[in-house]
C-alpha cells in the first residue's frame, strides 16, 4: 500500500519525512534502529533531524501502524506492524531473524477457551546463538 494513502486513511498529516519512514519501514522486513530509518531519511530529505523522526515514529506507533520492540538493549527498534511474527536474535552478533510457525495462534485459542481471557497482543523473542556464530 502506498504510504501517503496510509497516512491519509489513518488522519494523520502527509508529509515528505512521514512518507519517507514509513517507505523506508516497508522495504525492509526487519526491525530497524532509529539510526537506520534517520540515515535514510537524511538522504532523501535534509530537513528531518532525529527529534522529528522520534515525533513520526510515536505518532506512526500510536496509530497501530508501526510496532516499537525492545529486546533487552537499552533501545528501540520499529518495524511495521501487520502479520503475527516473532523473532530470533543471536546475542553474540545480533542478528535478527523473523520467525512466524510457532504455534502461538493455537495457544492465543487455548487460553481464551480454558482461562477466558482475550488477547489483544503479545511479543516473542527466542535468544541464542545464530548459525554462523556457532562455528
């Protein structure tokens, strides 16, 4: 979907930094770091500094576009919110890997049927040592 009708659809002010994050976020299929999305942001527009691209990020957050994860670094990463996955994180490089056949949905059933309660949302992360690292 094309993100200016993203913004529009969501109320939200159309603009070229807005645009560019949430383009940005798109293309890539892992979370990013805020350093990342202001890099790129920086080449396509010279205006946005890191506080404005904080201000989109929240505003993109709150919204339900975009989800903010926090795997135990001391900072934030974004990615764009949407199909139920999860994640694999090496704690030796850090690298980031999507996982989404868990079998989280099956248990998110069981638990509304035995304990009835709804779930709204939840996170996973597995840590471990990525395949590259183990050598």
């Amino acid at each position: 979907m094309d993100p200016k009708t993203i913004l529009q659809k969501e109320s939200l002010k159309v603009t070229p930094t807005r645009i560019a994050v949430l383009s940005y976020l798109y293309s890539t299929k892992l979370p990013c770091e805020v350093d990342d999305i202001f890099h790129h942001v920086d080449k396509e527009h010279h205006d946005a500094d890191r506080v404005t691209i904080y201000r989109v990020l929240e505003a993109l957050s709150e919204k339900g576009l975009i989800k903010k994860l926090e795997f135990g670094e001391g900072k934030y990463r974004y990615e764009i919110a949407g199909d139920d996955h999860h994640h694999l994180i090496c704690e030796k490089c850090g690298k980031i890997e999507d996982i989404s056949d868990c079998g989280i949905s099956r248990m998110e059933k069981d638990i509304k049927k035995k304990k009835n309660f709804v779930i709204k949302r939840h996170s996973l992360e597995f840590y471990g040592v990525c395949q590259s690292c183990q050598i």
